[in-house]
C-alpha cells in the first residue's frame, strides 16, 4: 500500500488500531456521535433538569432536619441514655439504638399496663458459676465470654420462636383439612 501524504498515513494507522477491536470501534462511533449531537444531549443533562419546574416538597417531619452529629443531640442521646441506665457509646447513633432496644421492649404500652405479667419470676441463672467450656486464662474475659454466650442463646431463642410462629401461620393458611367427601379429597 502507498501512502502520499502523512495525514493519510496517520488515518490509515488510527483506523487499523480501532479496527482490531470492534468495541473500539463503536467507541469511536459513540464518541463521534457525541460530540456532533452535543447540544442535543446536554440540553437533557441532569444538571439542567434539576432547574426545570420541580414543585419543592417541604418536609412535615420535624425530625428530617435533625443533624445528628450536632452536640445538642448528642448531649440528649447520652442525657437519655443516663436516665434508661444505659452505658454511652462513643457514636450517638448507637446510643440512639440502644435506648430504642431498651423502650420498645421494656417499655411497652402492654408492659405499663400490666407489669407484673412481664416481670420475671423465679432465680436468677447464675451465669458466674457456669461452666464456659474453656479457659481464657483471664477471669474478666472469662466472665465476658459466658455474657457474649447467654446473649448469643436468648438471640438465637428469639429466632427460634420467631421462626416457629412463621411456621404456625404459614400451616394456618396451607393446612386446613376440610373434607369434601363427594370429591373423596381433603383440603381445598
């Protein structure tokens, strides 16, 4: 092949690199397009469209303008926090989570109401003198592991209840044995 001039050698060199590839191909299709179409494209730009007509909602929630990160706030969670007799940590926002474990369980309106039916009656389990299974050869982690064990067993207590009412209502829908003994089947 004879090349005249360097512009055509320099064409001829850029499409055999963009030939090889057929996505660069249509890359450079793409861009081309782009670029010829550029007033087109940017007139629907999402910087454009945010300063169309957009009606602007107002938030009634007073709490979607709380920063969360403020010191008022973070005085508050840890005052709360203090009253509930619960240990502060250092990011609010799992204080925050705390208090909330603490009032939606403890403080129920069924609790307030009736509070004997939820007080726990019996002995205490005596988590001190249980055996943990192994040695940490510190008495603190010891006594540490057999709380992260207890909690890890109510955890998985709550789940396992959980888990059967699922199975009791799911056996409420399916499981109903009505007999119709013209068609000699039971169930629907």
């Amino acid at each position: 092949m004879f090349i005249v001039n360097t512009r055509m050698a320099l064409a001829v060199l850029f499409y055999q690199r963009t030939w090889r590839s057929y996505s660069g191909w249509r890359d450079m299709q793409f861009r081309w397009k782009l670029q010829k179409n550029r007033n087109v494209y940017l007139k629907h730009a999402v910087e454009n469209l945010k300063n169309a007509n957009v009606p602007r909602v107002v938030a009634e929630n007073p709490l979607d303008n709380l920063d969360f990160r403020s010191k008022e706030f973070t005085d508050g969670i840890n005052q709360l926090a203090k009253i509930l007799k619960i240990v502060s940590h250092p990011d609010p926002l799992i204080t925050l989570s705390a208090v909330r474990k603490v009032v939606t369980e403890r403080m129920s309106p069924q609790r307030v109401e009736n509070p004997q039916k939820y007080i726990l009656q019996g002995t205490p389990f005596p988590f001190k003198d249980a055996d943990l299974g192994i040695d940490l050869h510190d008495p603190v982690l010891n006594e540490a592991a057999k709380i992260l064990r207890l909690i890890y067993i109510h955890d998985l207590r709550d789940l396992q209840t959980k888990a059967n009412e699922l199975i009791v209502a799911v056996q409420n829908v399916t499981a109903n044995p009505k007999t119709d003994t013209r068609l000699g089947k039971v169930g629907f």
